[in-house]
C-alpha cells in the first residue's frame, strides 16, 4: 500500500516556484478507469501534477480501438483530455526503452530461453520517468519486477510449472532504470481521491459504499487488486 503514500505526495499542493511532478501513464490504468467513469478524477487531480502518456500509450488508447471499431468512446474520451491539456503526449527515448526492455525481458528463463516481462509502453514509460516521477499502472508484472523479482520468479513457476532461472545481473542492470521511481495503480488514485471528496462529487452513496464500489469495479476491469487490498483500503478509511 506504499504507493497511496506516493500518490499523496505528488498530489500536495506544489511550492511556489518549484517543479511540477509528474505522473507518467500507462494504457492499462486509463482504460480501468475510463470503463468505470473515473476520468473525472483524473481531472481534478491534474490541479497537483501533470498526467502524462507515451506516443505508444497514445495507439494503445486511441488509434488502436479507432481503428477496430469496436470501442469509440474511450478514444473520443482521451482525446478531449489531450485537447485541454490534461493528458500530456511526451516522446520517450526511444534507444533507452530498447535497453529497458532488452534487460527486462531477459531476467527470467525457462528452458534456456527468456520469458518476455514488459511491453514496449512500460518500457517506455520508465525511459520517460526521471527521479521523483510516478509510473501508473494496472498491471502487476512491472511492479513484481521492480519491487519483488523473486516473487515474481515464484509466481511464474506457479504460472507456468515449470523452473524459472533469474539472471541477476540483467536484473541489476534493469534495476539502474527504476531509481527513484515509484509505481501505483488506479486504485490509489481513488483512494486518494476518496480522501479529498471528489469522488462524492461524482459518486451517490455513502462514503464507503462509493469507495468499495470504485475499488471492486477497477478490480475487475484488469486492476491487480485482491479482496484482501480492497479490504485494506476500508481500513483506511476516514
């Protein structure tokens, strides 16, 4: 649950003349949220830092469904933002995010050959990240990867069944790109939003029948959050 602390800090008000900070945007997240109506906060909290995306993340949440033609208003959605400034499009280094992934997915093995961890967009996503910055993101293999690498190499065994082989080198090599990093999901920005009465402004309902409805609805939208997370938020609850 670090990453409400994370997410808290970034959403302070910024000091007079000091810089913004910025949370860097993954597709998986924005799609959970705009399935459930969610933007809004986004919105809101676009008052304490800037959401940003990579050109990647932009085919992943608008030109990608355009063009399928199955889901339009997601697109229709993220591009207003884009409009008004509220999702920021920032160009990542490109030969950067190739080292990202090049040690990324060749941290794990099986059979002699490496297992394919990240995506282009989370790579790039880290190659756009500099000491401070935020990484939004719903799925959890990234963040197993950066904060948990021998769980994540249990839980790939138990995926797969077989024995899974961890190079640390290649591991330390990717851990160079993650300093000062810090990844959340969804799920803290809503509970962030919880604590600041937006989504009262959006959501009818008692306080904490609204955030449990959030946080189960992310939850089966992709969200990696167990029953035992949504229960911890409710702890938190004030």
């Amino acid at each position: 649950m670090n990453g409400k602390g994370t997410i808290a800090a970034v959403t302070a008000k910024p000091q007079e003349g000091s810089k913004r900070k910025r949370v860097i945007c993954d597709s998986s997240s924005l799609i959970s949220m705009s399935m459930n109506c969610m933007m809004p906060i986004i919105i809101e909290l676009s008052e304490y830092a800037d959401f940003v995306i990579t050109k990647t993340v932009y085919d992943e949440i608008i030109t990608t469904p355009q063009e399928g033609g199955r889901h339009r208003m997601g697109p229709l959605n993220f591009k207003a933002l884009i409009k008004s400034g509220i999702l920021k499009i920032e160009e990542a280094d490109k030969s950067e995010a190739n080292r990202i992934l090049d040690a990324s997915n060749n941290v794990y093995f099986m059979r002699r050959r490496p297992l394919k961890i990240i995506h282009l967009g989370e790579a790039e996503a880290l190659a756009l990240a500099n000491n401070g910055d935020v990484l939004l993101m719903d799925e959890r293999t990234l963040r197993f990867l950066v904060e948990n690498p021998w769980e994540l190499k249990d839980l790939l065994e138990h995926r797969l069944h077989e024995k899974v082989f961890f190079d640390k080198q290649k591991d330390e090599v990717f851990r160079n790109y993650c300093k000062g990093v810090s990844i959340i999901r969804s799920s803290e920005i809503v509970a962030v939003a919880h604590e600041k009465g937006i989504l009262q402004k959006y959501f009818s309902g008692d306080r904490r029948e609204v955030l449990e409805a959030c946080l189960w609805s992310l939850k089966f939208s992709g969200c990696s959050l167990s029953g035992d997370d949504i229960g911890e938020y409710l702890k938190m609850l004030k």
